[in-house]
C-alpha cells in the first residue's frame, strides 16, 4: 500500500539577482531546486536519499512535511493530496531546529502540547523518548548546554514523541560520532521495526543509507529527480549482525550506489563552479 | 550553584566598592583642604547628614513617591502601547518596511524639544509629564520589540508549524519567548530613560518630585539638600537597573551569554 506518493514534483526558487549565477530556469533569477520528482513509498518502508549537496533533498522533506508548496506536481499522504503540515509526520531538521527557551524535555513536550494530552502523561512521554536517545540525565538542560549530537537526539526524541505515522528526518546522524551513530542507528532500526513507520531518510552517508533502508533512492545534481531506486537486499533481521557492513550483499550495495552517485557529485560541483573538492564527505566504496 | 555564586560575589566585593570609596574619601577631603569650594560642593558627610534628615522628615518619601509614580506610570504606558505595536509592526513585514524610515527619523527627535509641545497641549499638569515619560520610554521599547520580532528564527517557526501549532499558539509559543530578551533589552534601556526624562520634566514644570526638590534646593541655596536628592536620584536608578536586570535574566536564562550593563 503506497504510503507517500510524489507525482512530478518541480520547485523554483526567487533567487537575488546578482547576475552570477548559472542556471537552467527559463527566468533570469529563478532556481529550480527540484527538476519532477517521483518517488513512492510503501507503508512501513524505509526509504533513504542520497544525492550531493544541494541538489534538493531538505527541499524534498519541506514539500513532504507540508511545510512549502510545490510549484508543479503533487504529493499525496494516503491517497490525499497534502495540504499543510500535520501530526502524522515529524520531522527531524537538518539545522535541529530546537526551540532554545525550552529545555530538553520541553522541546520533546512541545509536539505533545497541540494534541489535548494532560500535563502529567506529556512529561511521562517525554521522558521516555529522552531516555530513548540517552538522553534522560539531560532533561532540564537549554540547547545552548548541550552538544551537536545531543541536540540532534532531542530533535529525534521530540520527532519520535507525537508517534506520528510518518518519520521525515535529514541527517539527523550527520553531527554524531561514529559509535553514537551506530548505536542511534540500530535504534532507529528497532524503533521502525516496533512501531512500523514509514521512514524517508537523508542522509551524506551511503554506508548508513544501505545498513537503515529497503530502498535507496539516488538523487540527481540540481535540478534534483531520482535518478535510480536500489532495493537493498538485506533482510531485517540480518542488519544486527555484527559483521554486516562486510558482507557481500552490504559490500555490493555500497559499491552499485557509490558509481551512480559518483558522477552527480561532479556534476553538483561543476553547477556550483566550486572546485573544492566535496569527495571528503563521501565514504569510498572501497 | 547559588551558595557558590554567593562567596564569589562575597570575594569580589572589595574589588567593587573601591572605587566607590575612593570616589567618597576624595569628596570627603577636597572640599575640607579648599580644593573646591564647600559652598558650592560641601563634603560627602554633611550631604549624607542631610540625606539621612530628609529621610526622617519624611520629605524624601514625599517627592520619591511623586517622582515615582510619574515615571512608572510613564513607563507603564509606553510598554502597555509599544509591545503589542512591535509586534504588529515586526509580524507583518511590509508594514515595518514602509514604517520604518519614519521610525528611525522619529527616534532621533530629541524628545525634551517637544516639552513645550506638550505644556501646549495638556498644560503643566501631570498629563504632559507623563506624556513626555512615555514617549521617551516609548522608542526604545517599541524598537527592542520590532527587531526582537523580526529576528526570529524562521526554521523555528517551521518547526513548530511541523508540529501542528494554530496560528495563535504560534504567536505564545514561538514569537512572544523568542522575542522576550529582545523586549526587556528595551525596558531596561526606557527604565533609564524614563529617569532622566522624569528629572529633566520635573525641574521644567512641577512643583513636587525629586527633578523639582534638586533644581529647588539650589534656588534657595541649600546647597547638601541639592545632592543630597541627587544622591536619591542615582541611588533610585542603581535599584531600577537592577530590578530590571533581574527580570531580564529570569526571562532570558536560556541564553548562553546574558549582556551586561
Ligand atoms: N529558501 C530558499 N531560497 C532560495 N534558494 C533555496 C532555498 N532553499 C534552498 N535553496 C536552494 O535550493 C537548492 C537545494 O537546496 P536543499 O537545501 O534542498 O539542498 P540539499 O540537497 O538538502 O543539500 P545538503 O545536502 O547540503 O543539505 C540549493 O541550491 C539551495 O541553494
Ligand atoms: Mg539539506
């Protein structure tokens, strides 16, 4: 059952005019951040996008989360067209977006507070979700106390805490250690796998984009379309396994993504007439 | 933390009233040796000797409370009228941009210029000291709010628009915190204001307040009881600023540095 359908999704952005800048819009000051995508995904799938750097995925999420209308296209929640923002999704932003006048826990409240949820079972749900992330020592601290990866895990907690169907999240690992990510990871498999959510996840990482997803979607250089959609055949169960990341069908996966996403890379960074070299933030299939 | 915060304050004391002792024995002893006349500036002692009579005569408490409730009805009035238009200003965009060049022009007025203005209008009596508070109070509260307003983040508003907050949720939960340390920037800075405009109206027109006992004193050359309401003046100040850094903090603990006046 097809859970979020995306139908030709094209988005312009006004751009300031400083006469500079390069682009494929019919107008001089338009960007076309998103060139039709198409993307469906199935209820209790987990999807992940990959694609280089500003090529339109926290775009994407926006138009998902009802947050920015798209200027060509639909996109459909359960067969309904979205229309604005709603509870059914929570979304982890990229910049975390916590709310620095509430401390841990309020932030992890504040989804809770729109719904008529007495005070009492907020705080218990919030701290649940805290304790989730391993967080629960850090209820009472202002974001401005707490570390990148720390806000990052409010941010999940506070996406987590409304139990919406629908999880949108951008690199919501991006800022963690290698081993905080892991273990996040393989919580966030346990919490899908529990709870049955419809996952799209962004992430820089192939390596996590092929140990969380059923399917990982390949991103194209602005105009941003989904240039291919890999199934990734490893079964559920498999992905505690400790040696995961070397088998055959993990080293296969990673390897197929990496030469389709290598030559969209090089092709953002030539729109982008940067010459800084952005393959650092790339893991090699090696 | 508090216990701790209190010994540091403690250590720090000698360090704080230095220079303030300094500045009272220097008082003290240029008038005594001749350095300055004593007529026209008598010792610290005999201005706190006569501090201390106008407190118990009472008359101190008298023009205090005078002065007090001109420059907190003033105050009161500015920030009842130029919160809720800060924020109609800095919530719709277009309006503070078409705005904004008349408020910046206005803002440079120099507002005791307009006294006589206001005599005019509302003649000597209470009305146009209070007006004349406000007004002064008003910029900088109005203007604190507008940018406050204006400056919020707007991937919080996107987050909490995520979480399905109705537009006036938005407004309590998001605008009116975000904007706080903004808005009490702005009182503190018209609690100052609002005390020299009040002095400053006082001794142009009134025949109570504190503005009027020092420009009154000097008129019959009771010289001590000048500073001595001088002396209540900064002292009054020093407590405003204080309580109304106070608010601020509590009202702003979630931000990691706090300015300091
Ligand atoms: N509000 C906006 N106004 C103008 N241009 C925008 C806006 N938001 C995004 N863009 C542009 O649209 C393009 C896509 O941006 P987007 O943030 O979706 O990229 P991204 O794929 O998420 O990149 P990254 O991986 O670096 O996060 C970029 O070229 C960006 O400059
Ligand atoms: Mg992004």
């Amino acid at each position: 059952m097809t859970k979020i359908k995306a139908e030709n999704i094209k988005k312009t952005f006004k751009i300031r005019t400083n006469g500079n800048s390069r682009n494929n819009g019919n107008s001089s000051n338009e960007l076309l951040a998103l060139g039709g995508v198409n993307l469906a995904i199935n209820k209790g799938e987990f999807i992940s996008i990959v694609g280089p750097s500003g090529c339109g995925k926290s775009t994407f999420l926006d138009l998902v989360g009802g947050l920015s209308k798209p200027n060509e296209g639909n996109i459909y929640i359960d067969g309904k067209p979205v229309e604005g923002p709603g509870l059914d999704r929570g979304i982890v932003f990229q910049q975390y977006a916590l709310f620095p006048w509430r401390t841990a826990l309020e932030n992890v409240e504040f989804g809770l507070e729109s719904q008529n949820i007495p005070k009492n079972e907020r705080r218990g749900t919030a701290q649940k979700y805290l304790t989730l992330v391993g967080l629960n020592s850090f209820e009472d601290r202002y974001p401005y106390e707490l570390s990148g990866g720390m806000k990052q895990r409010v941010a999940i907690a506070r996406a987590l805490a409304f139990d919406p169907d629908i999880l949108l999240m951008d690199e919501p690992f991006g800022a963690l250690d290698a081993q905080t990510r892991e273990i996040l990871q393989r919580e966030l498999l346990h919490i899908w796998e529990e709870t049955h959510k419809t996952i799209l996840f962004i992430t820089h990482s192939i390596d996590e984009a092929v140990f969380l997803s059923d399917k990982v979607a390949i991103m194209t250089a602005r105009p941003g379309v989904i240039k291919k959609m890999e199934d990734i055949p490893i079964a559920r169960n498999d992905r505690f396994e400790d040696d995961i990341r070397s088998s055959q069908d993990f080293v296969k996966s990673r390897y197929k993504l990496w030469e389709l996403l290598k030559e969209e890379v090089v092709r953002a960074q030539q729109i982008s007439g940067n010459a800084v070299s952005n393959f650092s933030k790339w893991e090699t299939a090696k | 933390m508090g216990s701790a915060n209190i010994v540091k304050q403690l250590k720090l004391l000698p360090q704080k009233v230095f220079a303030i002792i300094l500045f009272l024995l220097i008082w003290e002893i240029a008038p005594r040796t001749g350095l300055v006349d004593p007529v026209f500036l008598p010792p610290a002692s005999v201005v706190f000797s006569a501090l201390y009579d106008l407190v118990i005569t009472g008359v101190l408490f008298k023009h205090t409370s005078i002065s007090l409730q001109r420059a907190f009805g003033g105050f009161a009035i500015a920030a009842l009228t130029a919160i809720p238009l800060g924020f109609i200003v800095g919530w719709f965009k277009t309006f503070e941009k078409y705005m904004d060049p008349l408020l910046q022009t206005m803002r440079q007025l120099p507002i005791l210029a307009l006294f006589p203005v206001f005599i005019l209008f509302f003649g000597i009596g209470e009305v146009s000291k209070l007006a004349i508070i406000a007004l002064a109070c008003f910029w900088s509260i109005f203007l604190n709010t507008v940018s406050g307003v204006l400056n919020v983040d707007p991937l919080l508003i996107k987050s909490a628009r995520s979480m399905g907050i109705p537009h006036t949720g938005m407004f309590r939960k998001v605008v009116l915190p975000a904007a706080a340390p903004a808005i009490f920037t702005g009182l503190r800075y018209a609690g100052t204001v609002s005390l020299i405009v009040l002095v400053a109206a006082e001794m142009i027109g009134a025949n109570a307040g504190l503005g009027f006992f020092v420009i009154n004193s000097e008129a019959k050359f009771a010289i001590p009881d000048m500073y001595a309401a001088i002396v209540a003046l900064t002292i009054l100040g020093v407590v405003i600023n204080y309580l109304l850094i106070g608010v601020e903090r509590s009202v702003s603990k979630w931000k990691e540095e706090i300015v300091r006046s």
